[in-house]
C-alpha cells in the first residue's frame, strides 16, 4: 500500500448522483487530506494524519507545499487520430465563407481523410501520442479516441489498430470507438445505405474479430446520415454487440431521439437540442454530452448543459478535439468557460468532466476519489480547488497519477 499526501484539499466527488443538478455545497472536500492506494485501486481517502497513524507501516509519497487532488479527467469524445491540419478552414471559416465554399476549396472531413489515408502509419502514430500526452498533461487519464477519417477497410483498420498500439505505449487507458460512419467517403460508389451497410458487412465484422473497438458511432446530419438510415444501422450494430454512441442534434434537432431509442451510452453535440429531446435525454440513461470546444472552434452556440441538468440529464463534458470543428484540445479551459456561459457550478463541471464522462464510455469504476475505484488522481499546486476553473486551463498540472502512481 502507499500512502500519497498531505494535500490542501482533496475533492472526492463521492456520493454525488449520476443525474441532474448539483450544488457546490454538495461536494465533498476532505482538508489536509490523504490517499490511501493497494495495488491500482483506492483503499481510503481521509485525513492524511489519521492514515498515517493508522497505517504506519506503509510506504509514503510526501507532497510538499500546498497542492489539491482530484479525480484525474475522462476525455469521453475525441478524434485525435488524424493527419494533416485544418488551420486554413479555420482562417476561412473567420473570414465568413460558408461549410459548402470550405469543402469546394479542398477542406473539411474529406480533406482530413485524404491526408489520413495518406499518412505513414508511424507518423500517425506519433502525433497521436502527442496529443496524447497532451491530455495527459492535462491531468486526463482516460480518453475515448475515434476513427473515421479513414472511411473504407483498409483506412479504417489502420486508424484503429495505431490506437491499439498507441494503447501498448501510454499510460493513459484509451477508448476506441469506430466512427466508419462519419460521411459517405467520395469515392464509394453507391449510397448512403450502401455505405452503411458495407461498414455493417465489411468492417465491423474485422473490428470485432481483431477487437479493435467495442463502441460505434455515427454522424446523423442532413449533410452526413439521415435519421431513418441512421436507426437501422445503429440496431444492427447493436445487434452486432457494440455499444452506440452518435453525434447528435449538431445543427439540425432530431437525433438526440434516435440515440435515446437505440439505447445509445451518448449523445454528443446537441447544440441544436430542442426541448423534445432535452426532455428524453432527461429519462434515459444516454448521456448528454457537451463539446465547447466545438461552439468555440465553429462560433456557434453552446450545448444547453443549463436546461438538461435542470430536467435531469446525465451532463458529460468533453473536448471533441479534431482538425476541423475543435482544434484547441484544452478540455479544462472549454469546460471552465461553458461553465460560464452556460451557468454551470463546479460541481456539475467537475462531475461533467469526470465520473459522469466515464459513464459515457460505461466506465464504472473511476472518476471519484472513494474506496475500491481506480486509482486515478490530478493535483494542482494551490490551495483552493475553484482556482482549477477560474483559471480557465491556464493552471497547470502539478502531478498525473495513474493507478496510484505517478507518470
Ligand atoms: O464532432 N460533427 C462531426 N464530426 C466532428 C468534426 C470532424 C471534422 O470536422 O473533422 C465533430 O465536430
Ligand atoms: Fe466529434
């Protein structure tokens, strides 16, 4: 056992609930606290003192000056496997050109997917693992990472199986979710059924055999899939034995349904929710999720975080972080500033960025500081745990642990 502390403050996020609204005064915060860690798991959170006295045989991490501890951050929707960069559709999307007038000059996902399609996989691989690193600096230890910008087998394949090897050499614990269903690539002859169906008989069939991914994603868009096909794939999928997630209500509300009624984990976007969907997302067990760094990369609005956790939502938080709608990839400072515009308390970001996004990717056993879950902690050198948002990203990690260990 190892014994790591004495922190300022340790923010728990114990006994908070899954859904709905909360307020500051419910979170748990232990002073001159301790972490008590067997093996990889937490075996007691309290005070460090009290620890030690207790178990005065264990092996001891001393921190020194005034440092806080959190549960370390879930990342719950990412694309960070991609080559290339979009920095020219951003600067065009500035100058007000419109989505149509990006993709005819050579932009958009179909210009990330012939650079991914181009790309050495060892190059890949390495800014993969860049951003990686990145996140991990962040303070985030689980990431969810897409496909799709590869868009047939073979691309597609080789997406997920870099991510696989990009699993073998952090010490982050990714997530990979295929996301074949990501646009009709422009060079498949046939149509948007027949692109679905093909991923359906050609590519899920390999991504279970080589247990590349147990999580499949779609985006429904009147510019991607349409709902009625959408919901067909998405239950043969399910059938299939994946889990679903879906890019929902974008730009165009809808879909948010179809994702409550495939049973899909998430349903990420929904900027354009309406009040239909807010209230069917309020009931299920799909979470809601927010990506600010999508609002902010495009200019449009923000997720109604306010409205879903006031009917009762399950309200994740996660970057998005792409080439195209959400390039910065600072989860904390997107999350700090939804908060602001969208009227969020720390508890609801905090939990939106960690216990509540793990149970997007249904990861049950992280995203707390209490007994028997992951030991997975971020300390931050101050001795307030509010100065984590008010700084709006710009407070850096002190420490990143990870299954009680520091990396
Ligand atoms: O989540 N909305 C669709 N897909 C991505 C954007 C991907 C891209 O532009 O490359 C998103 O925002
Ligand atoms: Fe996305």
């Amino acid at each position: 056992m190892r014994l790591i502390g004495p922190f300022k403050q340790v923010v728990t996020l114990a006994n908070l609930p899954l859904r709905g609204k909360l307020s500051d005064e419910q979170l748990e915060i232990i002073e001159d606290g301790g972490i008590l860690v067997d093996q990889h798991k937490i075996r007691k959170v309290g005070n460090y003192e009290t620890l030690r006295l207790e178990n005065p045989d264990v092996e001891t991490e001393e921190i020194v000056g005034e440092q806080v501890a959190l549960p370390a951050f879930v990342d719950s929707h990412t694309h960070i496997c991609f080559g290339g960069n979009r920095s020219n559709d951003f600067a065009m999307r500035n100058a007000g050109k419109t989505y149509l007038e990006i993709a005819e000059s050579g932009g958009g996902i179909w210009s990330s997917v012939q650079h991914t399609r181009k790309a050495a996989e060892d190059e890949l691989l390495k800014t993969l693992l860049e951003r990686i690193d990145f996140l991990l600096a962040l303070g985030i230890t689980t990431i969810e990472v897409k496909s799709g910008y590869g868009l047939d087998v073979e691309n597609e394949l080789k997406m997920l199986r870099i991510i696989k090897k990009a699993q073998e050499l952090t010490k982050a614990m990714l997530v990979p979710t295929c996301l074949s269903a990501h646009l009709k690539p422009r060079d498949f002859d046939g149509s948007n059924e027949e692109y679905l169906q093909y991923i359906l008989n050609e590519i899920l069939p390999k991504v279970k055999e080589e247990n590349l991914a147990r999580r499949v994603d779609i985006f429904i868009e009147k510019s991607a899939f349409q709902p009625e096909e959408s919901k067909v794939f998405l239950l043969k999928a399910k059938e299939m034995g994946f889990e679903i997630t879906v890019h929902a209500d974008q730009f165009t509300p809808g879909s948010s349904k179809i994702a409550v009624e495939v049973g899909a984990t998430s349903a990420d976007h929904l900027e354009a929710t309406v009040d239909e969907g807010i209230e069917l997302l309020a009931t299920s067990e799909t979470v809601a999720t927010a990506l600010p760094g999508a609002s902010l990369g495009l200019g449009e609005k923000f997720t109604p975080a306010r409205k879903l956790l006031d009917a009762g939502a399950i309200v994740a938080i996660a970057s998005d972080w792409n080439p195209g709608s959400a390039p910065m990839g600072n989860l904390i400072a997107q999350a700090s500033i939804l908060a602001t515009f969208e009227k969020l308390t720390t508890a609801e970001v905090l939990a939106g960025i960690t216990f509540r996004s793990a149970f997007a990717l249904r990861l049950e056993d992280r995203g707390r500081l209490e007994e028997g879950m992951k030991a997975d902690f971020v300390t931050f050198k101050t001795g307030n745990f509010q100065n984590i948002l008010y700084n709006q990203g710009s407070l850096k990690s002190e420490g990143v642990f990870v299954d009680g260990m520091r990396i």
